[in-house]
C-alpha cells in the first residue's frame, strides 16, 4: 500500500534538516563544489506536484522495484545478514528487523508493534514509533536517498543494500520513501552522468576496481542484478570498529575496499563466509589493520580520500575492551540470545545459500624428478594434484622454479617440464587460479646436481693397435646424463660423445684413429669442459695381433710347406688390455731357425741318396 508524501506536514522537519547540514548532502568533496545538484526539468513550475519536479529535500514514496541502482555489485553478506534477521525461523528479535529496518528508512525510527501476519507491502499491519508527519532531522538523516534525472527517472545513490533485502524478503512492490538528494531531471543524459560523477552519487567500478559506463549499471536492485563484492561484505562488519558509518562519504566501504584490494596479508580472497569463526577472526584482523593506518594515509589514490575522509577510527573497536562495544555485540555466537551479525549472516547462508566461491586450496607440494643433464642443463619436471577449485572452476596454474624461471599452464594440465636447467637449488611451486583468486602450493626443494662434478672411472678394451675397435666403458658418473666427450690424448682425438643411464655407467663402441703411434697414450672422459674420468693404455706397433676384446694375437705366417699357428696372450675381462709385448717376437724368431736347420738337413739327405 503506497504512502502518499505530504509536503505541508514534512515542510518544519526538512527545513530543520536542510538547516543542519543532512550529512549525505554535507559529504560531497570539495572538488564537487560547483557541480549542479538542482537542475530541473523546463516544464517545471512552482508547487507542481509531479515527482519530475520534486524539491530537493523533498520525501518521496516510490515503488523499489521502480528504482534504478548507481552502484553495479552489492557486499552480498550484508543482505544475508538483513535476510537472517527477516528470516522468521532465525530471527530472535520480538518484532521482525524487517520492520525495523523499514521504519528507520521511512523516516519513522523504528517498529513499535506488528501483528502475526504483518507484512512489508502492508504497512497498515505493523506501526512504527513515529507517525508520518511528525518527523525530525534525527529521523530523516537515516533515510535512502535518490536523485532525479531526466525524464523523471530516480536514481537510488544510498540504499541499495537495504532495498534489495526487502525485495528478496517481499517483493518489487514494497514502497518506501526516499529522500531527494538532487534534481538533475532538466539535463541530458551525458550531462546527467557528469554531474553524477562530480558530486561522487554514483559508483562506476566493479568489483575488480576497474573502471564501468553507466550503461553496464543494473536496471533494477535485488541480488540477482548485482555482482557480488567479498571486500565491500567484511566491511560492514568492520562498522564502529575499524571506522565509523557515519556516512560522512557516499559509498565509503567501497572506497575502503580498494585499499583492502592491496592487503594480500589480509585474506578476503579466500574467506570462506561459511565458517563463524574464521570470519570474526577475518574482521578483527581488518580493523586492526585499519587503525594501524593513521588518518593521513591515502585509502583510495584515484579520489585522493585518505583514512581520516573515510572515518577510521584512533583506536580500535573506539577505544573499549573488547568485551564491550561493537565488537562484543559482533562476536556473539547465534547460540546467544542476540546474536551478531556475522552470527546471522553465517546462519543464513548455511541454511539457504549455496557455499560461495572461494580461491582454490593450496596445491600439495609438487613431486619433483631431475634428470636429463646435459652441458646446456638439465630437465626438472614437476607433476601435482589438482586441487579443490573452491566453487569455482580452475583456469590454470602458475608453474615456479626459483625467482627467475614460470610457466602459465592451462587447467587440465597436472604436470610440467623445466629444460635446460642449471646446476643448483630451487624452491618449485605451483599455483592454483580461479575467478575469485589465487592460491599456491608449499615449495619443493629441488636439487640439480652438476655432472662435471661427480668423478668415475674408465677402461678401454678392444684391438688397442692404430685403427682398432676398441671399447670406452665408464662407471660411476652422474647418472642419466648425455654430452660426456670420449678422447684420446695426449694429442685430442674424439672418440665420440655418450650419456648415462640411471647407474651412472656407459659403454662407448669407436675406433681408434689410424695414425696413433705405438705407446702409451689416455683416454679421457669430460662434462662441459671437465675432465671427469681417464686411464692409460698401451697402443700395440703396427703388425702384432691383439684382435680378440682384451688380449693381444700375433700374426700367423707360413714358408714351403710349413705352417705355424698364432700364439696368443689374454687380460682379465674387463680390465685395461695390454698387447704389443715381447714374447709373440721371440716365437717368431725360434720359428725362423727351426725352417732353416730343416732345409739344410734335407738337402743333406737328398745329396746322399737317401
């Protein structure tokens, strides 16, 4: 049922009012001073009783569901509160707030009486404790209020919390009055928003605190129009002990929630509004923070507004203990008779609101496998868990290696490779993104080994003469590593490069160059420069035997028809093979003298006729 204004019985009170200083009307900051408030449409006359030409100061009753928002998100948790208290299976009140509530915004105090079925869109069922008409500047200064703008449309420039808890409660067809901040009905709409924008009756950033156009304002209050602010939430609950809601400037917690924005160490991200507990902690440790600034300190650099603008208070929850003032009345549990109003708002949500999203849990520690090494590095991979999203669905992971290596991966990735890492110690972690924020992991120490200081050992074995296959086998280098350079020396020869396996060993199959001379020659093994392993060996003269993998064979030779079979000498299996000793030359030369004496005793015998 509408309420009819009455300017005739309102006209002492707000004239008393306007006398004082209304506080919303007194809060426009200086660089406001000539923006107009008080423009009205050209068909206006005097006395002409159209809500287009309405006076400012004047009380108007409108239809909430009729009224235009300038703010594009809503602290959800304030309206939870208000719908706990309106809620009649929560509520402890004797009268319903709502009724309350809707007293106090009409310019009537608060609810005096209201029957059994009492309902906000019958405000016949219920009376509150200042008849219409006998209104006062202390009861008008609480009032909603609205500015005109062209064609008559009202815009809500405070209010937006209490009228959506309504709705939600009761419907778009609640009336209540409000009071006429500004008449700017007589602009256009460009100079309408300008006007808007320097008298600071209008709140143009989302809840990212990135700048919006009026056109991406809701058309109308309730929760589903709005975006939902977590920051603005906790600071209402901040009222009267970090600072004062004295409304000394419009959309004051909003201000304070771009300073909030810039506090990771207070943790409104992840705040999970479902825990009573976790939640006053949250807000004590806001306040504290809050006081702890100092009134000269900038809150919101784009407005300039600092602390002391923004009322903070000298002293936290206003100087008393803490079993006294606001905060006892906060921190009551909803066991208690009167609960508070985190009490409420936690109460409500469990019962009818679906868990709000969160930032994701921390990742586990990610696993860590090193392996790969090469002179140009080596390979990290790490591999994790997805973790709980919070509610909200991940978008993809920060991979981190040390403070100078990241990777954006996306989100159905659970494992990443690092390459060409160098040798040392670094802290690996993994950071979970979602819509509502960020959370990373606890770091992993990882450990990247260098291989060129890791010593083995070496043998070579094989047909050790000038252009011989030989093998190069290594043990007891670092393990699963490629780019060991195999050389002879003493002047460098390469002989190839190989790579480890798991047990640090390798065996390299080559060729002797064609040109090495007899002697004692090394073979090396190296990493980047470093020689990490080496032996001597013996390389045979040209034409003795050594053919069979560690040993060394002599040469067969024949005359006439006499044969003679090789002789041979063997080096214990993998061991270094020596060939090119003394003894395969002496057979060589007993061998000679035998054939010769033979020869001649045969010619004996053939002289004598035998």
């Amino acid at each position: 049922m509408p309420l009819l204004r009455s300017r005739r019985t309102l006209a002492v009170a707000l004239a008393s009012f306007l006398t004082l200083g209304g506080s919303v009307l007194a809060a426009a900051p200086a660089s406001a001073a000539d923006a107009p408030t008080d423009v009205k449409d050209a068909s206006c006359t005097v006395g002409d009783p159209r809500d287009l030409c309405a006076p400012v100061g004047e009380l108007l009753d409108v239809r909430i569901g009729d009224v235009h928002p300038t703010q594009p998100s809503l602290g959800y948790d304030e309206v939870y509160y208000k719908l706990g208290r309106y809620d009649t299976a929560l509520s402890k009140d004797a009268i319903n707030k709502k009724f309350a509530d809707w007293c106090e915004a009409n310019g009537q105090q608060d609810a005096a009486s209201a029957q059994p079925d009492a309902t906000l869109t019958d405000p016949s069922t219920f009376a509150c404790t200042v008849p219409v008409g006998s209104e006062t500047p202390d009861t008008i200064a609480p009032m909603k209020t609205v500015v005109i703008g062209p064609q008559g449309v009202l815009y809500l420039t405070d209010g937006h919390h209490t009228l959506t808890s309504f709705l939600e409660d009761s419907g778009p067809d609640v009336h209540v009055r409000l009071r006429v901040l500004g008449n700017l009905s007589g602009l256009s709409d460009a100079d309408f928003w300008a006007a808007m924008q320097a008298n600071k009756w209008t709140w143009l950033r989302d809840v990212n605190g990135d700048a919006i156009t009026p056109a991406q304002l809701p058309a109308n209050v309730g929760l589903a129009n709005f975006e939902d602010d977590r920051f603005r939430s906790i600071l209402y609950f901040a009222r009267d002990i970090g600072y004062s809601a004295d409304g000394a400037v419009p959309f004051q917690e909003f201000y304070w929630g771009t300073w909030l924005r810039t506090r990771p160490d207070i943790p409104v991200a992840a705040w999970n509004q479902d825990d009573w507990a976790g939640s006053l902690a949250l807000v004590k440790q806001l306040t504290q923070a809050q006081v702890a600034l100092g009134a000269g300190a900038v809150v919101d650099p784009q407005s300039g507004y600092t602390a002391g603008d923004l009322s903070v208070l000298s002293a936290w929850n206003d100087g008393k203990a803490e079993s006294k003032g606001e905060w006892a009345k906060l921190a009551k549990p909803y066991t208690d008779a009167k609960p508070g109003k985190l009490a409420y708002m936690t109460e409500y949500r469990l019962r009818h609101v679906a868990p709000a999203p969160t930032a994701p849990a921390a990742p586990a520690a990610p696993a860590v496998s090193v392996g790969g090494a090469s002179p140009a590095g080596a390979h990290v991979a790490l591999t994790w868990t997805a973790p709980a999203d919070g509610g909200s669905a991940i978008t993809g992971y920060t991979v981190s290696l040390g403070a100078g290596r990241a990777a954006e991966v996306d989100a159905r990735s659970t494992s990443f490779t690092f390459d060409g890492v160098a040798p040392g110690t670094y802290a690996a972690t993994v950071t979970a993104h979602n819509a509502v924020g960020s959370t990373a992991s606890a770091a992993a120490s990882v450990v990247v080994a260098d291989p060129a200081a890791v010593r083995g050992a070496v043998t070579i074995s094989g047909d050790l003469r000038a252009g011989g296959a030989v093998t190069v086998s290594a043990s007891g280098l670092a393990a699963d590593a490629s780019g060991f350079i195999v050389e002879v020396h003493s002047t460098p020869v390469s002989l190839g490069t190989a790579g480890t396996d798991a047990a640090g060993a390798f065996a390299l199959q080559g060729t002797l160059p064609a040109t090495l001379p007899a002697g004692t020659h090394t073979v090396t093994v190296s990493f980047g420069g470093t020689t990490v392993a080496s032996t001597e060996f013996t390389v045979a003269p040209s034409g003795t035997g050594g053919s069979a993998p560690g040993s060394g064979a002599g040469d067969s030779g024949s005359g006439g028809t006499g044969s003679g079979a090789s002789g041979a000498g063997s080096a214990a299996a993998g061991s270094l093979a020596t060939t090119g000793s003394a003894a395969p030359l002496g057979l060589g030369a007993a061998g000679v003298v035998a054939l010769a004496a033979g020869a001649l005793l045969l010619a004996r015998r053939r002289r004598a006729g035998v």
